[in-house]
C-alpha cells in the first residue's frame, strides 16, 4: 500500500499528527505495535499548553472527565520540607489509557488507516520514496515519514542514532491508585536519586508514578523491597505505600531511559515527540511537547505537499522550529533534574525556594510553554 505519509508509533505524537494531516485531506496510516487502549509509564499531567488545540482538532476532552490541576507540591527526601506553589498555567490529569484510547477512535472516524499489533522493522528512503517493512511482514510506502515512535525503540538502532548505544541509568515505574489527595495538585516527592509524581486522574483514581537509579533495583533486588526501603523514607510516600489502594497486581515499568540529545530529523524521516527529544519528566512536559510537536511538524509536511516548500526546505524549517520551541525546556529540564537529584542538595533547594516564590515561578515557566496558538 502507498500512503502520503506513514506515522510510525501511535502515541499522542504520532495519534495528533495523523489527525491534523488526514483533516487536511493527505492520505494517512498509523503503524502501532500494540492494540488500544493499553497503559502507558507516565505521570499523566497534562499542560493546559495544548487543551485549545486538542480541542481545535475536534477532540473534546473534558467529555473524558479529566481532573484539573493548578497547583504544584514539592517534598525534600525526608518529606520535612514540603513546597506549596501555583501553577500558572496548569494542566489536567487524564490515563494514557483512556486518552490514546479517545483519539483513536476518534481518527478512525475521520478516516485515519491504522495497522496495529504490528511493529515497523525497517525504514529506508530512495528516489523520494520511503520504503516500511513490517515484522509480520507487509511492505508499504510513502512520501514522507514521522517518527513518533517513542524514547527507545528498535528504529533507533535500525537509524543507527549515538544515543541508543550509552547505557543509562534510569528505570521508571508506574500505577494506578485510589489515594485520599486532592485532585486540584500534583505532588512530586523526592526521595534518594529519585522522585515520585502523584496526581488525579478520570474515575477517582490517582496516577503514582516515579523515575530512580536502577542501582536501588539492584540492591534491594524487587520493586516493592525498594519501594520500603528507599522510598518509604520520605514520610508522604510512605503514606501512600501504606494507605493507598493499589489497582494493578503489578505495575508497568521501562528502562533504559535516556535524556541524550537526539536530532529532529534522521535520514529525511521528522522526528516527533519522545523521538525528537525527552524532556525529564519531573517537568510533566513529554505530552504537551509531543502534541505541540506534532502540529509543528504536520504544518510544515502539508505546506510540502501543496508544493510551497521542498523536501529539504520542509526538513530545515522543522529542524529550526524544533530548536525553536523545545530547546530550551529541555535543558532546563535536566537542569532541575541534577538539582533534585541528591538527598541534601534536594533540602538546600527546597529551602531556598520556599523562601523565594518569584524565583520558583520563574524555574516552573522555564520548562512550560505558552498555550498554542490556533
Ligand atoms: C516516568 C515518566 C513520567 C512521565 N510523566 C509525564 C507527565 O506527567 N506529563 C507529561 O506531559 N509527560 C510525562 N512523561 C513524558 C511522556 O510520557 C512522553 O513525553 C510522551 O508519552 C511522548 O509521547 P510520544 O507519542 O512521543 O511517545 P509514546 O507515547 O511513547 O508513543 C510511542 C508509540 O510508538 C510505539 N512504537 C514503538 N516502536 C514501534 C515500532 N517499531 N513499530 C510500531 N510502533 C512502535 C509504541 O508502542 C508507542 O505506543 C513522563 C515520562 C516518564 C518516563
């Protein structure tokens, strides 16, 4: 089959992208290893960056019952020192579930063709084609490619890119919870090289989620012996450890992650959301820069198929506006990832942001971007 454009990976990246290009009359086709609706290790904070647009593109996601999020809570290791601050621009909390799940189905209806349970093995372009094979074995074609296909994948070793090669040390963990918190704040407690987000979700359930050096895996030998012995020392996690209803008999969890720096475009194929660049998710940022770039991408690809714009015109422009847009979070975000990232280093900075509000709001707005424009 031949498609205008062939998105590998159906995450919200991938699942946006589709969208905006079939609406604007381009032929579309989503290649997603997996089957909908299915869980995803992410924090499930949303910014309120990206509700207008969701909503542009006839998505309503207030129908999903999301909670709305607009304040922010930190604690030291200990949890003797806790942050409280505004968020300024604020987010919702909805599960990867149920969210991917809605834009799904909603593209089918608009005509978005999609393979699932079905993984791409190899994208090679010539002569201003890009040829897609399959594990379970189709050949199919396009024009142009995205690459929406997440942190980590096969395709980073196929596209040879440096970062899949540098072992990392981080593993993440994740699960769905029903916890006595307020559903109007997102907590993130800290705790030795780690921290924890806990934040409402749809049906009166809280998404737990946490990032940590896997060396306490390996000392503490299961997840729940490093749950009570590295977590549980800060005294709000140990809290919900303790009290807090637990969904799942077992949690979902990924290694291997990698904050590298990756390139927008590898081997003319655009390069969209965690494929682009991981932002740490302590900023609670990888969704709405996966969305927003996704309508950055999918502008430039229709501006080429009108003929505005050449390939390599199209390729730059993205590269640019990438950097443009995301650059700068990015840092920032792993800025603030060394700053929380040691047990005393994580009070000292407490301490002096509890005294200094300003400075907070200011570090809080580097990682976040302004609504997107329609
Ligand atoms: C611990 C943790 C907590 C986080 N918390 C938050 C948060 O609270 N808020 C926030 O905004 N962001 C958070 N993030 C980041 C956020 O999860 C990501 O930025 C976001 O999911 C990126 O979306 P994406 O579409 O790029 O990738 P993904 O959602 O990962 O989608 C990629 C898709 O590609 C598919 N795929 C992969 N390889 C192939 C292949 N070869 N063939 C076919 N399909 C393939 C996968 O199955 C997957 O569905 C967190 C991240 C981590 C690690």
């Amino acid at each position: 089959m031949n498609y205008d454009i062939i998105i590998t990976g159906g995450g919200l990246a991938g699942l946006c992208a589709a969208r905006q290009l079939k609406q604007s009359g381009l032929s579309v086709a989503v290649i997603e290893k997996k089957e909908y609706p299915f869980h995803k290790v992410c924090g499930e904070y949303i910014s309120y960056e990206v509700w207008d647009w969701l909503h542009h593109l006839g998505l309503n996601i207030q129908e999903l019952n999301p909670s709305n999020i607009q304040n922010l809570q930190i604690t030291s290791p200990s949890g003797k020192i806790k942050l409280s601050a505004p968020l300024d621009l604020g987010g919702f909390g909805i599960s990867r579930y149920t969210l991917d799940n809605f834009i799904y189905e909603q593209n089918l209806k608009v005509g978005v063709q999609f393979y699932l349970n079905t993984t791409v093995e190899n994208i090679y372009f010539e002569n201003n084609t890009f040829y897609i094979s399959t594990q379970q074995g189709q050949m199919l074609t396009a024009k142009y490619v995205i690459g929406s296909y997440g942190k980590r994948s096969n395709l980073d070793r196929i596209l040879n890119r440096p970062f899949f090669y540098k072992k990392t040390p981080y593993i993440a963990v994740k699960y769905h919870v029903k916890y006595d918190f307020d559903k109007n704040t997102i907590a993130l407690h800290n705790f030795d090289e780690g921290y924890c987000g806990i934040s409402a979700i749809e049906n009166n359930q809280h998404c737990l989620c946490y990032l940590t050096h896997k060396k306490h895996l390996k000392k503490h030998k299961s997840i729940p012996e490093m749950e009570k012995n590295v977590l549980c020392k800060n005294s709000f996690l140990k809290d919900i450890f303790t009290n807090a209803e637990f969904l799942w008999d077992t949690p979902e969890t990924i290694n291997e992650i990698s904050f590298s720096p990756k390139n927008p475009v590898e081997q003319h194929i655009f390069m969209v959301g965690d494929s682009a660049g991981l932002i740490t998710p302590l900023c609670g940022n990888g969704m709405s820069m996966a969305i927003h770039g996704a309508k950055i991408a999918s502008e430039i690809l229709i501006q080429a198929f009108e003929g505005r714009i050449s390939r390599k015109q199209a390729e730059l422009l993205y590269a640019k506006q990438w950097r443009k847009h995301f650059y700068s979070r990015i840092a920032w975000g792993k800025r603030l990832q060394h700053l929380f990232g040691n047990t005393t280093l994580t009070a000292f900075s407490l301490m002096t942001l509890k005294h200094s509000m300003p400075i907070t709001r200011w570090l809080i707005k580097q990682t976040h971007g302004s609504k997107i424009s329609l």
